[in-house]
C-alpha cells in the first residue's frame, strides 16, 4: 500500500524533486525508526499526511530504487517495490 502510495507520488516529480524527497527520507530515518511503531508519526515534506516509521521506510526504498536501483538502503523491500510497480 505504502510502495505504490509512493511511486504515483514520486512519479510525478522531476528528477531534482525525487533525489530532494529521498534525501529527506534518508535524514528521516537517521534518528532510528521503530517499524513496529504504528502510532508515532511524522510529517514530511516530500509526504503528504502523517507517515508512520514503515511509509517513511518505504518511501525511502522507492525513492533509491528510482535514483539509483540495487541500491542498498538497510532493508530489503524489493519483493514490495516489484509487486507495486506492477500493480499487484
């Protein structure tokens, strides 16, 4: 849900906008993020709403696999990326 929330977002953005969103996602999660904490959230720019720890995590995942793919951000949600860029 959040994977494909993210790419429709993302893939209206230029290229610029994209690696800005990424950045602050990255900076986000720089303070450490509990993902099984689905009560606090946080706001970002590049989100619209309040985003749990997991939206902002992957967030973070799309935004790198669309700058830079194979990326390696810490956690493995390519199975998560594939279906959403698919569609299923």
């Amino acid at each position: 849900m959040y994977m494909r929330e993210t790419l429709d977002a993302f893939g209206k953005m230029s290229p610029e906008e994209l690696r800005l969103a990424a950045y602050e996602l990255a900076m986000a999660g720089q303070c450490g993020l509990n993902l099984k904490d689905a009560e606090t959230t946080y706001q970002l720019r590049c989100l619209s709403g309040e985003s749990t720890a997991m939206r902002i995590v992957s967030s973070m995942y799309a935004a790198f696999q669309l700058i830079m793919p194979g990326t390696d951000v810490g956690i493995d949600l390519s199975r998560e990326y594939q279906l959403a860029k698919t569609g299923g």
